[in-house]
C-alpha cells in the first residue's frame, strides 16, 4: 500500500491507494463535492473562495492605505522640523571689532536668504576718495543636521568714486554660533584684501556679533 499527497484546490489531503480498493478523501473541501447536490456546493464553494479573495483584497488595500497615511506622516514631520530648525535666515545688525592695528569697531546690516545666498553692508563703505560695494556671498551649516554652527563667505569691491577704477576687492570668512533661539550670534572672521591683480596684500583678523531684526508692526 503507498501514502500519495494530493492536492485539491490547494488543499493537500491523503488518499489510501491499492490494486483493488481507493478510500475516499475525507475532509471539508471533498465534503462539499461528494454531496448529492455537487453543482450547489460547488456554486457555495465559488462563493466561499470569492470571500476570501475579497477579504483579501480588502486587508491589502488596507494595509497598503495605513503605509501610505503613516508615510505622509513621516514627511509632514520632517517638514515641520525642518521648517522650525534654527538657521540664520533673516535679517541682522551686528558689530565687528577688528583685531588691534584695525579700524575701530562699526556696524553691519546683513541678510541671510534661505537658498545659502548672503548681502551685507557696512558703516565706511562709502568714502571720501573711494567705495565698496554691497556684500555678497553664500552660508552654509557645519556640522549635522541640528548643528547651530555656520561658515559665510562673501566678497566687497573696492573703487574709486571718480573714475570708478578698481582700488581691489576683500574676501571674508566669517563662522557664526546661533544660540539656541535662532535670534543672536557670534563667532570669528579673517580679512584677506587683494590688489586688482589678484596679488594678496593684507590679512587681519575679526570678530562680530549681531542680533535678529525683528518685525515691528505698526499699531
């Protein structure tokens, strides 16, 4: 006598099987089809599968809704952070202080735009023989995702009012600490100032502080 495996409408079951004599299968699927009425308990056997699939169905959709939901809401949250996160962007006035042998210490008005972009300006810039232009240049964060510390790098043109012949330009790297409100900083810079050639003639060292412009709506 041999033991065969076989399945019916994916469910296995066991059939005894000799020379002579076939047992037949036993279970709840072959007991729908070995009633008398075989075309009815097939239609309810459709209909039992048909269920099923529809349950299913029903559970997939369901779940795959439930990621969908759950990762809209992982992006809304990393908006919101990323939208309250403290960076500089804004408008500032601050104080610099040269290092000794510099001139003596003068305001700055800045704007730190959110793609990276920078402008400033500053008392001096206008002169008697010559002029600097606006600042410009480009900040960035340093450090991690929440890091509060920031490296900007801008440019000023010098020239003279008459003629408005190059009298050079000034590169400075400044590094700012935002405290943890976002609405003051402060931190080093260095002043490299080259002839119009391109030739370095001087290097001096700084330091700035400033503070938040805030809005101040009329009554």
């Amino acid at each position: 006598m041999k033991k065969i495996n076989l399945p019916i409408n994916g469910i296995g079951i066991n059939q005894q099987t000799n020379l002579q004599k076939t047992t037949r299968p036993i279970n709840s699927v072959s007991c729908f089809l070995l009633q008398p009425n075989k075309g009815e308990s097939i239609m309810i056997m459709k209909k039992m599968f048909l269920a099923l699939i529809i349950a299913a169905m029903t559970t997939m959709a369901t779940f795959a809704q439930s990621n969908e939901n759950q990762s809209q809401t992982d992006k809304s949250i990393i908006v919101n952070d990323d939208s309250d996160d403290v960076t500089p962007v804004g408008s500032w006035m601050g104080v610099v202080t040269s290092a000794p042998g510099g001139p003596p210490p003068f305001r700055v008005l800045m704007t730190f735009t959110k793609g990276g972009g920078f402008v400033g300006s500053g008392d001096g810039d206008v002169g008697t023989t010559q002029s600097g232009s606006p600042q410009y240049g480009v900040w960035e964060r340093v450090g991690g995702r929440n890091s509060r510390r920031f490296a900007v790098t801008f440019l000023q043109l010098y020239s003279t009012n008459t003629t408005g012949t190059s009298r050079g330009m000034a590169k400075i790297r400044q590094t700012i600490f935002l405290n943890e409100f976002g609405d003051t900083w402060e931190g080093p810079a260095r002043v490299d100032i080259f002839a119009p050639d391109g030739t370095l003639v001087f290097s001096g060292a700084a330091a700035a502080k400033a503070t938040r412009i805030e809005s101040e709506p009329l009554p």
